[in-house]
C-alpha cells in the first residue's frame, strides 16, 4: 500500500457541504432567471471526439484542450507505438493512434454539434440552457480553474438582435438576483473585422484580436510587441493604438467609430447592431440595479451596458457582438461572457443557423459572492431540527416524530447513539441545526417534548401534536 500522501490534481478541488449549498443556491438562481426568459435544459457528454472541437477556439483555446489517450496505450506491448504517437503529438499534430477524444472546452461547441445533429426535429429559434463542468489546461491561479462549471444560455435559428437585448436583460436579471453588482460590456466583432481591414485586410483579424484580449493582463506596450512579433508594422500598430484609445460614453464612442470607419460597411454594420442593442435597452427600461450611481457615473446615459472597444473574446466562432460581465469592486477577472456566432454550425456541415449566447462562470462568481458576503443566510440551512437520542423506548417514538416532520418537508435527524447531553448538543452547535427536540422518560409518559431554539436559548414544553403542527 502507498504510503503517499492524498492530493488532488491542480486545478481542480473538493466541495463541501457548505459551499456545495451556495452553489447550489448560484445554480438555482440563474436557471430560475433561464426558465423565465423560455430557455430549455439540455445535456451533453463530457467528452466529444477530438476533431469536433480543435479549430473551433483560436490557437490559444486549442492549446488547453485536454486530449484523451486512448484505451491501451499505457500497455507494455503498446510502448513503441505510444512513443510514436507522443514525438508525431509534440510536432503540433494530431495521431489518432493517440487521442480520437477530448474532455469538452466549453458548453457553445458541443451545443452547436448537438444543433448540427438534431436540427431536423428541433423548433426554432431554439432556447437551451446548459449547466455542466467544462475543463481546460490552464494554469490554475486565482479565480482560473482546470475543472469549473458553466452556465450558458444560447438561441439559435434567429438573427433578430431582440436576442442580445434578451441575454443582456438575463444577465442584469441574474445578478440582481444574486446581489452581484456589475458591468456588463460589450463590443462587436464586426467593428473589430473592420479594425483587422484597415490594418491590411480580415487576414489579420486573429491576430489582432488575440492580442487586445490580452490587454488587460499583460498592458498595452507588451500587446504592442505581440502584434509586432504577429507581423503588423508601426503604421498599423498605431491604429490599433488609436482604435483602442476612443473615449467617452457610449454615445461619444460610436460617433467616433463612426468617423473612423467611414465608409467601412462591416464597421458601420457593427457600430449599428450596438446602437440597437443599447437603445432597445434603455427604451425596455433595462436596469441593473444591483451597481451603485457611482460605478456608472462615467458610463452612457443608457444605462449599464458599456460600449468597451478592448473587448476581444478571443474564440474565433463569434460574429457580432459579444458580451462580457466583471463585478464591481472585487479584483476578479469576467464573471460572464458570450456573443453571436452565425455560423457555427456550419463548421458540422449544416449551414444557415446562427445563433448567439451567454456564459456564466460559476466558480468566479462564487469566489466574488464569498467576498462581498452576498450569499443570503438560508443558505447556510440544513438539518432544522435535531432529536436527542436518549434510549431505545424514547429513541423509537422520537424516529415515529421525527419521520412525520419528513413527511412534512422538514428537515431532520435523530442523534445516531445514546450519549451525554454535551455530545448532542456540541453536534447540533457545528452542524448549525436551530432546533434540539429532547424527549426522554418523562417527556415519554406525558406524550410531550422539549424543544429548544439554540439561537434564542428559549426552551417549552409542547405535546408532539404542537411539534408537528409547528412551523421550523
């Protein structure tokens, strides 16, 4: 037997009871919200085969993507034909007698292979709501986990951008909810296609935008580098400085947007897909009353969509605009992102259904709630009501209540042996249980109990009828 210690992978961790109930409560919110707007559950498998997901995510996402060896490769007889197969992977290429799998990178690829599959039988537009673990080898830090959850809400089979307003109104929704406050930012990604053709045509679109999306972590003198070492000389380098320095509310940026790409039709289309989205928001009264006055004081009139041009999200699928969510007054980075990608499903041979979504990260979201000490205090409840196990004759008539109180929806649990008060009652103090039913000898005669409220220290004497009629 090994004699090592028990770890866990990096990146991943275990979930204890406590924090298994906030997240629940952060699951149950959001699909509470989903359900309202008319979005529809659905699942899909851990796992897809490889090629269904490698080109979908730009070079950076297909480099995290957790590949899955095959069955037999670890066999001795197999040596010589793994080590083959791991040398050809080290090149950058793929070797079937390596991995045909991977762990899924994200809900929206397997969505859309899910759509690609099934689009016969399906109504459109189709609302689903996703809400599963995803992983990715990254480097774990802060926030950044190599196993999270995601929640994603997408449409698709519609190119009416009411479906942005809807999704920005879901994410405003969910947050109030959850007592988050938040920016929700947006950019389209047409303006950036414009951007990459000024600066030398839509061959330099990913570059450009894997560069800007990461601006924020790494500042822009070493995007400046990036973009040099991706091929973009000083002229359009300065540009992209230009672009990127536009100021303002949201109104002021897209005037200058427009100025900028004058005569651009792709960029003038995007500039007007944004207005739309603000506009229609802020005629719907969409609200996000969760931020303070203060955090939008330098934001549009419009309200709490901000037009932010450093907006990337560097996957290649999407097409529109794209959506991403921070929190407000904690050092996290996006809590939420998504956006409109109108032909994702044809990367699986079946053309002409777009589609556009949003994605909540659980995990963040959680590490934000637990900051700003938002989780509300029924949380933290579970078993309601303790009954002392005092002998057998008192312990079978306190199980005959205690499963009646069950029978009601009451939480509750008889101590699991005859001990000392001070053992039960130190039980009941760490597992935060507010209620203690002592029902001993007396209490047996009688056909009464003493039930006590460990928060307030009272104590009475009822009947167990009164017990079971009782509200906990």
């Amino acid at each position: 037997m090994s004699n090592n210690k028990p770890s866990l992978p990096q990146g991943t961790r275990d979930f204890s009871p406590e924090i298994v109930r906030k997240r629940k409560f952060i699951f149950d919110t959001i699909r509470a919200v989903f359900e309202l707007y008319g979005y529809q559950p659905l699942e899909t498998p851990a796992m897809e085969n490889l090629d269904t997901l490698m080109g979908k995510y730009g070079e950076e996402g297909d480099k995290l993507i957790f590949k899955i060896l095959n069955n037999g490769l670890g066999d001795p007889k197999n040596i010589e034909k793994s080590r083959a197969a791991f040398e050809k992977a080290l090149t950058g290429k793929n070797d079937m007698n390596l991995t045909e799998r991977a762990l899924r990178y994200d809900l929206t690829i397997p969505f859309a292979r899910y759509v690609a599959m099934n689009h016969a039988q399906l109504t459109f537009p189709f609302r689903r709501y996703q809400m599963q673990p995803v992983w990715r080898a990254d480097r774990p830090q802060k926030g950044r986990y190599r196993e999270f959850y995601q929640c994603d809400a997408d449409v698709v089979g519609s190119y009416s951008l009411i479906n942005e307003v809807e999704l920005s109104s879901i994410y405003l929704t969910a947050f109030k909810k959850l007592g988050v406050p938040v920016e929700l930012r947006v950019n389209n990604r047409k303006i950036l296609a414009a951007l990459a053709e000024v600066c030398g045509g839509a061959d330099k679109m990913v570059d450009i935008t894997v560069a800007i999306d990461k601006l924020d972590k790494i500042g822009f003198e070493k995007v400046k580098e990036e973009l040099a070492e991706r091929g973009l000389n000083t002229d359009q380098t300065a540009a992209i400085e230009k672009f990127l320095l536009i100021s303002g509310d949201n109104t002021q940026k897209l005037e200058a947007l427009k100025t900028l790409f004058a005569g651009n039709e792709t960029g003038l289309k995007g500039i007007s897909e944004l207005e739309f989205l603000l506009e229609y928001a802020a005629s719907a009264g969409i609200k996000n009353v969760a931020a303070s006055d203060a955090s939008l004081s330098n934001t549009s009139a419009a309200g709490p969509i901000l037009v932010d041009l450093t907006l990337a999200r560097g996957l290649n699928y999407y097409t529109g605009t794209i959506f991403e969510v921070k929190a407000i007054g904690v050092q996290m980075g996006s809590i939420g992102g998504g956006g409109r990608y109108d032909d994702l499903t044809g990367t699986f041979g079946v053309k002409g259904i777009p589609g556009v979504g949003i994605s909540f990260g659980v995990d963040r979201i959680y590490d934000v709630m637990e900051e700003l000490k938002a989780f509300p205090d029924s949380v933290h409840t579970g078993t309601k009501v303790l009954f002392f196990n005092l002998g057998e004759k008192e312990s079978r008539e306190a199980f005959r209540l205690l499963q009646s109180l069950r029978a009601q929806e009451v939480a509750a649990e008889l101590f699991h042996e005859q001990a000392k008060f001070d053992k039960q009652f130190k039980y009941a103090e760490k597992k935060g249980i507010p209620y203690i039913v002592i029902l001993g000898s007396q209490e047996l005669a009688s056909q009464t109990v003493q039930l006590k409220n460990l928060s307030t220290g009272q104590q009475e004497s009822i009947t167990f009828d009164q017990l079971l009629s009782r509200t906990f």
